[in-house]
C-alpha cells in the first residue's frame, strides 16, 4: 500500500483511499473491467461508489499510472504496465487478454512506413485468436 502511496504522490496525485484501493485491484487483476475493479474495490472499501471508482480510474489513467484499453468490441479495461507501448492477444471466444512483447527491440511500432507527418508517440497492436483453453474445446 505504500508504494501505491508513492505513486501518487510522485504523479503529484493525492492519496485518497479510493484511489489506493483502485491501484491495488487493477495490479492484482490485470486487463479488468470496470464492474470487475469495483467488485475487488468494495471488498475493501464497501461503500465506495461507482463514482468514485469511475474518477480514480480516469484520474490515475491520465497521470499516466494506469493505462485503459477497449480491444474492438469489448468493454474498456486497465492495466498497470504502462510506458512500454506493448501490444495485447485477445480470445475471441472468451474474451480473454494477454500482453505481448514487442517483437524486435524497443516499440519498433513507433516507426510506421509513412507516418504522414505525424509525431508518433505511441501504438496499439491487437492480436486476434483462440486461448489455449478455447482452442482445446474447440479441437475436441
């Protein structure tokens, strides 16, 4: 909990407990939605509001500590690696969402073959597939 507190803190965030509590359920459930964080919340804080969660999520997403994702067709979901421009497997049959590494060096995604004069800072990467779970059900 304190370095959750440090972290807020070094993102010149306030520390409230809402906010630890957040940080605290999205690093133990990564790639979890929002009704998901809520539930791991209110094992801790019960009467913390959708409301409050909702803010801490935006807040600690924009200073950077969390990182929020919406694979096509799924609801939004945090994380707590950031700063890494990694890339996502989903499952298409349970949904189910992993991280990937780059495949070469540092973000090689940055470089596009013609970024149209954009200042690339970052890019997402979504493979598409079967979990080892789903594809033995599926091949059985």
């Amino acid at each position: 909990m304190s370095d959750f507190q440090e972290m807020l803190r070094g993102a010149a965030l306030r520390v409230t407990r809402p906010r630890v509590a957040v940080l605290t359920a999205v690093y133990a459930h990564p790639h979890a939605d929002t009704d998901s964080i809520i539930r791991a919340v209110r094992q801790d804080l019960p009467k913390v509001s959708h409301q409050a969660v909702y803010d801490s999520l935006h807040t600690l997403t924009a200073a950077g500590l969390l990182r929020r994702i919406q694979p096509s067709g799924s609801v939004a979901r945090y994380e707590s690696r950031v700063g890494d421009n990694h890339h996502h497997v989903v499952c298409r049959s349970c949904g189910a969402v992993a991280d990937v590494d780059c495949a070469v060096g540092e973000a090689p995604c940055l470089t596009a073959s013609d970024d149209q004069s954009f200042s690339i800072d970052e890019a997402e990467v979504t493979y598409w597939g079967l979990c080892p779970g789903c594809s033995t059900t599926s091949s059985s």
